[in-house]
C-alpha cells in the first residue's frame, strides 16, 4: 500500500463533500508529474486529503478503490483519474505550517510536499504519512 497527499481547494471539493458524497472520482489534474503518480495508484492506497488557499492543511483519509482509468469526463487517455471513498477526518486538521516545523517532515528529503508545492498529487513516505497522523492527535 502506499500513501498519497491530493490537494483542493476547499470551495471546490472539500473532504466534507467527500464524506457526504461517500465516494467522489478524483479528477481535474492536469499536471504531467502529479498525472504520472495518479496513474501508479492502486485500490486500498491511501491518500490524505488536503484543502489549499487559506486554510493549507490535512483534513481526512481517503482510500483509492479503483485502478487509474481515462476520465470519462475528458476522453483523453492521458487524463487519469481515480476513485477515492472516505476513511476518516483526522483528529485535528495538520496545517502546512505545523508541518514545516517539524523536523522529521523537512528532513525527509523523499516527500515532495516540500519542494514541489504546487503539486497537486505527491507521494508521501511511510515515515512522514506516520509522523502526519502522530501530529493529528
């Protein structure tokens, strides 16, 4: 299983949409590396989902139930997309700034939150996924 963080902006899709919906296709990314990483997901990874603009924090896990597929929206093979469901609200929301106070996560040079912060798809390591949930409770 591997571990994900998906950003969006909250007034277009929150992770209370998500829970309220109670599955949701994670479309809309355009981007050629965030693209590349959708398309490596696999049913029962797990992504934390992420609310940008003003809010810049981890709100709640998801869990991808299908294989990356075209969005059906778009026709365009090369637009992947995945299904997600909700899993759970963290305890307390992780916001950016906390997580850039802590050491483990900046010095975790393999989680591109960091370095590529306009991503909107990034793998997140085993050991930074743990200290994010740690940092939750």
């Amino acid at each position: 299983m591997a571990f994900w963080l998906l950003k969006t902006e909250p007034d277009v899709y929150s992770y209370a949409d998500l829970c309220r919906d109670g599955q949701t296709v994670w479309d809309g990314v355009n981007n050629n590396l965030a693209l590349k990483y959708i398309r490596t997901m696999q049913p029962q990874d797990q992504a934390l989902i992420y609310h940008t603009g003003d809010e810049r924090r981890a709100m709640g896990i998801a869990s991808v139930t299908s294989l990356p597929y075209a969005d059906p929206q778009l026709g365009d093979p090369k637009r992947a997309v995945v299904d997600l469901v909700p899993l759970r609200s963290l305890s307390r929301p992780v916001s950016l700034a906390i997580m850039k106070q802590d050491a483990l996560l900046t010095g975790t040079e393999e989680f591109p939150l960091f370095r590529i912060a306009r991503l909107s798809v990034v793998p997140v390591p085993d050991i930074c996924w743990h200290r994010i949930l740690e940092l939750s409770d």
